[in-house]
C-alpha cells in the first residue's frame, strides 16, 4: 500500500504498482524486496543487511503475519532465486506519526540470514544528510499500480525514473505537508509517471544509493501532485543503532 490523500484525508488502499515505467530483469534490482501478510503482497522494501530490511513505517502490522522475500521476481511462480524469512520484529521509527506521516520508516529484523549473490545485493546507504540536488534522476521500482485510472497488477516489478524536486515547490503542491525529513519526485505540470499503491516502502535510489523510502501522495501520476518519500540520509545514525 502507499499512502494517499482523497478529500484531504489519508486513506490506505490495496497492493499495486509503478506507473509510467518498465519491467525489469530478475536481477537488476537485487535490493529489492517485498513485503507478504499472510502470502499477500502489502508492500516493498529495501534490503540493508544480512538481517535487516527497510521499508515505510505506515506499512507496519504484526511480524508473525509477515514474510520478506529477496530475490523474488515473480509472484505467482518460483523463480529459484528467492530467499524468503519470516520478520522477528518490525521496528517503526519511534516519532512516527500516522497524522502527517512525517518519520515514516520501518526497518524489520529478519529471522533468516539473507546471503548475497547475482540476484540479492545489499542497498548502499547515503550519508548522513546527504541530499541529491533538485533534477537528480532517481529510479523507484515496486510491484505496485501501473494504472492512472483504476488498477493493473503486475505479476514482476517494474522500475521508473523520476527526478528530484525541491521541497519548496513542494510544499507549494502539497500547502506546506512537506518536512525536511521527506522528498518529492515527480513530473510537476505533467505527471504520468509515479510510485502508487502497492510500492509504499520501495526504493527511490539516486546515484546508486537509497535516498528515498515510498510512503505517500495525493492519487497515482497526477500532475500537481508528486510523490513523497522519506528522506533516508536523516535516519543514518537510527539505523546504525541496529544494522
């Protein structure tokens, strides 16, 4: 799920996927990873460590329901790549808040060592503070939404490539909603391209390393409204606490 906001409200919604992008290969994403409850996807994640996946906060639920898969690429069939593990806990960032969505991140320590090989790498962490500069091509990948209108599930994740744009701007979008602690990317004035429901929690990667976590918007590729990630250079010194 990513968060939206309708009417001014947050609402949730189902599993779905990137919209405007491309499938991808089985291993051109190898930190790539999703989030199961009960066998059905919830949402997307990044894989940090041999015991450690980050994803958005407003993903969390009970760790006993979850399963986090590495490798995986389809999921209606067995690729042999995968390396699924049951989560021990989640781990919500302590200041999270479900009102503004400002803290929206989660790690989940993992009950299964995850090995890395050609299709299971560890995601680079930025360093702390470090911030891509406005117009910064990132690349956001997920199973979720590919439709402006309605849904259309993919079956493999797919990839698109959005740039950087300045809180400043926004803000102007979103009436002032955006913290220092989150960034937008996007397609100001013509959208079609955008995370949705389904990717909350993936990868916003830019320059090769993990700047940005999914975690909200207002609908799917609009073109006033950019997507909102969290910033992940501003939880450097949380995360270390545990990976």
């Amino acid at each position: 799920m990513k968060f939206f906001i309708l009417a001014l409200l947050f609402v949730s919604a189902a599993a779905d996927r990137i919209i405007g992008g491309s499938p991808i290969s089985s291993n051109q994403v190898p930190y790539l990873v999703n989030l199961k409850r009960f066998g059905s996807l919830l949402c997307g994640g990044s894989l940090i460590g041999s015991n450690y996946a980050l994803s958005a906060a407003h993903c969390n639920t009970a760790a006993s329901s979850l399963t986090v898969t590495a490798g995986d690429h389809s999921l209606s069939s067995n690729d042999g790549t995968e390396q699924p593990s049951g989560v021990v806990r989640t781990i919500p960032h302590p200041q999270y808040s479900s009102q503004t969505l400002v803290n929206d991140i989660m790690l989940l320590q993992l009950s299964t060592s995850i090995s890395q090989n050609s299709y299971v790498q560890y995601a680079s962490l930025p360093g702390a503070y470090v911030h891509p500069v406005v117009g910064t091509m990132c690349i956001v990948c997920g199973w979720g939404n590919t439709a402006v209108v309605g849904s259309d599930y993919p079956d493999t994740p797919y990839c698109v490539s959005l740039p950087v744009i300045s809180n400043a701007d926004c803000n102007v979008a979103y009436d002032g909603r955006i913290y220092d602690t989150m960034m937008c990317l996007g397609y100001l004035g013509e959208g079609g391209k955008d995370s949705c429901l389904g990717d909350s929690g993936g990868p916003a990667t830019c320059h090769g390393a993990l700047h940005g976590v999914v975690s909200w918007g207002i609908g799917c590729a609009y073109p006033d409204y950019p997507g909102v990630y969290t910033r992940v250079s501003h939880y450097i010194s949380w995360i270390n606490q545990y990976v």
